[in-house]
C-alpha cells in the first residue's frame, strides 16, 4: 500500500513539474539589435520590449502546458523590413538562459552551433 501512495505521488509530481511555466533568460551578443523572437506554437513576437538590443537580455516566459520542443525564430531589421536573422530547435523545458551570437548560442553555458 506505500508503494502505490508514494508512486502515486511521486506520478503527480512529476505531472505538476510538467505544467509549469517556462522562464528563459536571453542575452543578445550579436553585433546588431534583433527585432523579433518567435516560436513554433505561438502568435506574435515574444520580446517583452518588440526588441532585444546588443547586449541587452530579456525574460521570456512560456505558460503552462507549452509543448517543449520548439522551434526559435529570431528576425532583425533590415530597411526597415524585418528579416529571419536565426532559427534553430530548442528545448525550452530544460532552458535557462540563452546567449545568442552571430555563428552559436550557448544554451546553459553548453555551445551550439544553428545548423545543429
């Protein structure tokens, strides 16, 4: 009987971590502002600010229930037209902070290239 409660438990936990909201910190280190951060899923632009200068960060929350693997789009500006500047899969379930530069990221310190 104390292993079906405490499996049981242990079941739901694991459950309500699942449903939590998702909070990434990201950092632009590019030599450019970037204009927009998009994400399979969702409608509109995620920026809190509509934009990200260079060496600035920004929270981003996910709600609960949000699918984990998603796909990244991150535009910039280009005469005055907003261009895809980089686009790559993400695991947002297990992101904490995400530091983009023009050729990586680094996704909780690890370094990835986009085309990985």
């Amino acid at each position: 009987m104390k292993k079906i409660g405490l499996s049981t438990i242990l079941v739901l936990f694991v459950a309500l971590l699942s449903f939590s909201q998702t909070t990434i910190t990201i950092t632009n280190k590019t030599s450019e502002d970037l204009y927009g951060l998009y994400t399979s899923g969702t409608s509109g632009d995620l920026l809190p600010e509509d934009l990200l200068e260079v060496s600035t960060s920004a929270d981003i929350t996910y709600p609960e229930g949000y699918d984990c693997e998603v796909v990244i789009t991150i535009t910039r500006d280009v005469e005055g037209e907003e261009e895809i500047a980089y686009t790559f899969e993400l695991d947002i379930c297990e992101a904490e902070t995400l530091v983009i530069y023009e050729s990586y990221y680094l996704l909780n310190g690890t370094k990835f290239r986009y085309d990985e």
